[in-house]
C-alpha cells in the first residue's frame, strides 16, 4: 500500500503498479492523487541561480549566500513539506534570526491554533467515522478540495457505530454561498448564506439553540437545525477557508457555538487543510513558540500578523519559498512585491514563484520520492516511504545543507 | 435517460407483432432493455416511409447501442468524475461483498466489488453483480445520487 500526499488526508490504502521503477496503473487514487502521482514526470524544476542552469550544490549555496546576507529574511511555505523538513527549517529560522510562515496565515490558521491550544475541541477523521451522525461542512467544499474526505470519513462510509451508512445514520449540513458539489450531496441539508453572512448565521444558530426565534428569513427551518444538532450524538464540523475569510480573525462567536454545541453533545472541529502537512508546521512552530504561524526569532520570539508574508514583504529583504506557490495564492498586489523580492524557491515542480526566483532548487516529491512523516488534517501523525528512487534530494537534506552553509 | 415514449414515437406504431411482441409499446420497452435490436422491426427497415425514424431511432439509442455502456446501461463519463470513490462507498453491493474494504471508507480488497477507482477515475467491473443486471433488476441509485460532478448516469 502507498501513501497519497496530495492533500491533507493523506490516503493510505493507495494500490500503485510499478513498472520499471515508473509509475504504471494506480487503484483507490482520486483524480487529484491521480494527478500528483503522474506529476513526477513533467514540469519538475531544475535548479538555476539569476536564471542560469547550474548544479543542486551550486543552487544550494547560492540559497545560502542570499540567506546569509539577509537581515530580514522569511521562510515562507511548509505545508508541502515534511515534518522533518519542518523542523530543520524552524531551526535555520532561529540560526538566521527571520521570520517563519506558512499559507495558513492568510486560511485556516487562527482555527488551527484554537484547536491545537485546546480552545476549540477536536477528534480523529476516524473517530468521525466510526460515531459521528452530524457532519456539518462550514465554508468548506471537500468534494473539490478533499474528493476523497466524504466518501473516507465523513459521510459515506460505515463505522463502529454508524453501521447502516449515509442514509439513515448520517446526516450532512452544508453551510456555503454557493450550492457547491458537496452541498449538491447534501441536498436538503444545505443552507446558503450571503458572503460574509457567516457571523450572522452563528448568532442565528446560537438563537435557534436556546430555544429562540432566530432573526433570519427562514426561521422554521433554522429551528428546525437547532433541533437536529441538539438531538445529534456525536457532530463533527469540518471548516473551510470560506468560514476562516468571512468571520475575519474574530472567531469568539464561532468558539462560544461550538462550545454551545459542546454543552448539549459531543461536537469536534477539523479544519480542511490545503496542502498536505499544513497542520504538521502548525504543530511543530506552535510546540516551539506556542503560535502557529507569523513568527519572528529577531529579538526573541515575536508572533503577530506583521510576521505574516502578506505584511512582512514590505520590509523583508530576502523570501526562502519551500514546497508552495504563494506568487498564485496571494491577492496580485502582494504577489508583486514577492515578485520584486530577492527570492529562493525550493520545489518539486516548476511554479509562478519559482519562474521569478532568484535560486531555485529542485526537491523530490515526498511520499513518492522521498520518505518521512507528517501529520493529517486532523493531527494524527503518518509515517511513509518512497516508491520510487529519485536523483533529486529530500526537502529536509536541501534545507540542513543550506543551514550547514548559512 | 432515454424515456419509452421517446422510442415509441420513433416506431411504426402499426402493432403489426412482426417483431413477436403485442404491440410497438413493448417493443420500445425491449429496445431500451436491450432484449430486441431495431432490426427485429422489419417494416422499420423495408418500408421508405419510415427512413426519417430510423434514422431518428439509431440515433436516439447510438447511447445504448455505444461500447461505453454496461450491460446494465450504465455510462460513465471520465471527464466528469473526481475520483472521490463515493458511488465506490455508497454502492449497497460493494458494501455487502467488501465490509473491510469500500464498506469502511477504504479501496475495495475482496475483488468482488463492482466500483472501483482506477487512475483516478471510476471504473465498473463485475456488472453482472449489479442491481440493474437481467430481468429481476432493482432500479438503484446509490451511484449516481451520491456523484458530486454527475459523471455516471443510467441509459
């Protein structure tokens, strides 16, 4: 059995043919997985320095040197990266006296950090499996983000307690601004709320809890929801960047719901992370510093979002890009002034980040190429190994090679 | 999905029983389970006059008749499909046949499962342990209520 690492759910019941060391005929891969393993083959990045071909150890050093001569550097991306990678990178950080941040600083991670400190409670995708009748999908579209996330935990599968399947066990509640693919499964569960009407729909929950008339067009059938969760067993709510956009940094009415629906019976929240160990750096800064994103080791140990890539680009005078593309990700405005900075990609393929740097240097895909571990989106931690061999180095060798260098 | 009165309207609609039904309604039925073919109408084939619905006819069930479809009628559109393995889950089958495999969330282990995904696609095998196969069929749904992109669909 192989492992998938291209998301955060990390599939481990992966059936790959090997022909000739090459990747033949796969079994169990969704289109995405599908896509990540064929990928191995095309488009892959070659390393250069001020756009010339050169060797890794030479494009290695002249990461080093740009680091090096940095007073302000960021160490930016992560989430494709593996844990050992993750730590390595912390450490080169802390030797540099940077910053650190990952995509998560613009998504999910204000609710990664609540769930990771304890604020926000939390179980395993296999709990969620195995108990959970109540699966509510906040601002989150795991059909076309996560194809495999419904039908592996959270709505088709049978589970210890949850043995006659979808139909009569489990119910599934869509919160979204669009009737997007997973809200088409739910049907009669979904409910379409204005952009940025998140806040609103909470009070209104909140309202529909307590036995009040909740102020929204359609009261009946919020009531109707706050009787369904209350008669829920074990609910498990799965947030999506759509939640973490529209409540903009203030999760307190999110966190005092949630802990509502705790009084009454057990609900967890999973956020649907992008890539594939976002929650893994998370984890680890957060073990480190006690923040999960946005951290600067100048002057000690600083947290907020002036550490974050969106604000930091103004004053930092060298980028470190590890397994991201944050030039595709980030609003235009932002991605020009990344553009405009000195700036080292390290990456399995070639990417809009990776045309514009300055050094680029390539690394093996993990999970394919590469062996480590990492934790799902859920914190439970996987441990896999390559398929097949690669000429190109791991990202955690890349990143101690730079630091012995630095 | 091909309806019976869109068959009908392309027949004789003579009941002349040539075809050993009792009437161009049933033998419409039996176009679309594929029990007669439309060379079992042979005043269809033979007379002028019916050049127009024959041709109609052909390409109305050329869905059918097409290699992509099973033997239950099921059609399978790959560029639709993400893979995400729920019609795999779902499927009441899979789950009798396979309880440590797509009953539980996970690719199929027994062999005997019916959906699978390969390559990343959905992909059906073993149809003659579908509900929809031969003259007892059930009319189930688990495959395409469940599909997120409408990628399978019966004909």
């Amino acid at each position: 059995m192989a492992f998938c690492t291209g998301c955060s759910l990390l599939c481990d019941d992966i059936v790959v043919d090997l022909d000739g060391g090459k990747i033949g005929k796969t079994m169990n891969l969704c289109r995405k997985g599908h896509a990540h393993y064929s990928s191995i083959s095309s488009g892959r990045l070659t390393p250069s320095v001020d756009g010339s071909e050169v060797g890794v150890e030479d494009a290695m050093m002249a990461a080093a040197e740009v680091l090096a001569g940095a007073d302000n550097p960021l160490l930016f991306g992560w989430g494709g990266s593996t844990l050992e990678a993750q730590r390595a990178g912390v450490d080169l950080a802390k030797k540099l006296g940077g910053a650190i941040d990952d995509p998560s600083s613009y998504s999910q991670g204000l609710i990664t950090e609540k769930i990771i400190a304890g604020d926000l409670p939390t179980c395993t995708l296999d709990d969620v499996r195995n108990f959970a009748d109540v699966s509510i999908y906040w601002g989150d579209d795991p059909s076309s983000s996560h194809p495999r996330h419904m039908s592996r935990f959270s709505y088709f599968p049978r589970g210890e307690k949850r043995q006659r399947g979808y139909e009569e066990d489990r119910e599934a509640i869509v919160i979204d601004v669009r009737k997007s693919p997973t809200a088409q499964i739910a049907a009669d569960g979904f409910f379409k709320i204005t952009p940025g009407g998140d806040g609103a729909f909470i009070e209104a929950l909140v309202a529909s809890l307590a036995g009040k008339i909740p102020k929204v067009e359609d009261k009946k059938r919020m009531l109707n929801l706050g009787t369904k969760l209350r008669k829920a067993k074990f609910g498990a709510i799965f947030t999506g960047q759509g939640l973490a956009h529209s409540l903009r940094g203030d999760l307190s009415g999110f966190v005092s719901l949630v802990g509502k629906l705790s009084e009454i019976t057990r609900f967890s929240v999973i956020p649907t992370l992008g890539d594939y160990n976002t929650r893994g750096f998370n984890q680890t800064l957060f073990d480190e510093t006690g923040h999960v994103n946005s951290v600067t080791f100048k002057d000690g140990v600083r947290h907020g979002q002036e550490f974050s890539i969106a604000r930091l680009l103004d004053s930092c005078d060298a980028v470190m890009v590890v397994g991201s593309d944050p030039a595709a990700a980030l609003p235009a405005a932002i991605a020009k002034k990344l553009a405009k900075a000195v700036t080292v990609a390290i990456g399995s393929h070639r990417n809009m980040t990776t045309d514009f740097a300055k050094v680029s240097v390539p690394m093996a895909v993990a999970g394919i190429e590469a062996g480590g571990s990492c934790l799902r989106t859920d914190g439970v931690r996987v441990e896999f190994d390559g398929l097949v061999g690669s000429d190109h180095l791991s990202d955690v060798d890349i990143i101690k090679r730079i630091m012995e260098a630095v | 999905m091909i309806s019976v009165m869109e068959v009908y309207q392309l027949l004789p609609k003579t009941n002349c029983k040539r075809c050993g039904l009792p009437t161009c309604m049933a033998f419409a039925v039996a176009l679309i389970s594929r029990e007669k073919t439309i060379e079992d109408c042979t005043p269809l084939l033979e007379e002028a006059k019916y050049e127009k619905k024959l041709a109609g006819l052909r390409e109305l069930l050329a869905p059918i008749l097409s290699a992509d479809a099973t033997e239950t009628g099921m059609v399978i559109h790959p560029e639709k499909c993400y893979g995400c393995g729920n019609c795999v889950v779902a499927c009441p089958v899979n789950v009798a046949s396979d309880p440590k495999g797509t009953a539980i969330g996970r690719g199929p282990v027994s062999g005997k499962a019916i959906l699978m995904v390969e390559d990343g696609v959905v992909k059906c095998v073993n149809v003659d342990e579908c509900r929809r196969f031969g003259p007892e069929k059930v009319l189930c749904n688990a495959c395409i209520a469940t599909c997120p992109s409408k990628a399978i669909e019966f004909i």
